[in-house]
C-alpha cells in the first residue's frame, strides 16, 4: 500500500478529530515523514499548528513545511491501515 502523501510529507498515522459528519475538525497527533530529508517528525499538542480548515506539517529534522487542508488529511485517513480509534 502507498503511504498517503501531502507533496511535502508522508502521512504514517493520523489521530483527528471529526464532526457529527465526519469531516475533520483538527488534529490531535500526526506522523509524517519528510519527502526532502527522509526524517520521520511526530506533532501534538502545542507543536501541531492550527490553521482555520487546515493543519501545518513541519520537519523536526530539516525544518520544510506544508500547511495542509484538513479536508486534504481526511483524505490521507481512507487510506491509512486502521488502527484502534482514540475518538471518545
């Protein structure tokens, strides 16, 4: 299976927060590895960056970043293996 990718990152796994329509709201946790150094960055919390409708995505190692859309991030999530849901 390909790994999801955002044009900047790998999408490894993806932990969001959906509404009653399962669109994604915002993200708690993201594992992306980086297409320019190869690095694999883990961000939540306070390190994962907002945007309204949207997250941004940076390398621990080298520094890229990419602000995603979130409805670009559901998308990467239908084609994530399933894994245990942290949803309440």
């Amino acid at each position: 299976m390909d790994m999801p990718n955002t044009g900047q990152f790998y999408v490894l796994a993806l932990d969001p927060v959906r509404d009653e329509h399962g669109n994604i709201v915002h993200v708690r946790h993201i594992s992306i590895r980086c297409t320019a150094c190869g690095g694999i960055t883990e961000l939540s919390g306070d390190v994962l960056r907002k945007i309204p409708g949207g997250t941004v995505l940076t390398c621990d190692h080298c520094g890229a970043r990419q602000a995603v859309s979130n409805a670009r991030l559901a998308e990467c999530d239908h084609t994530l293996p399933e894994g245990p849901s942290h949803n309440p």
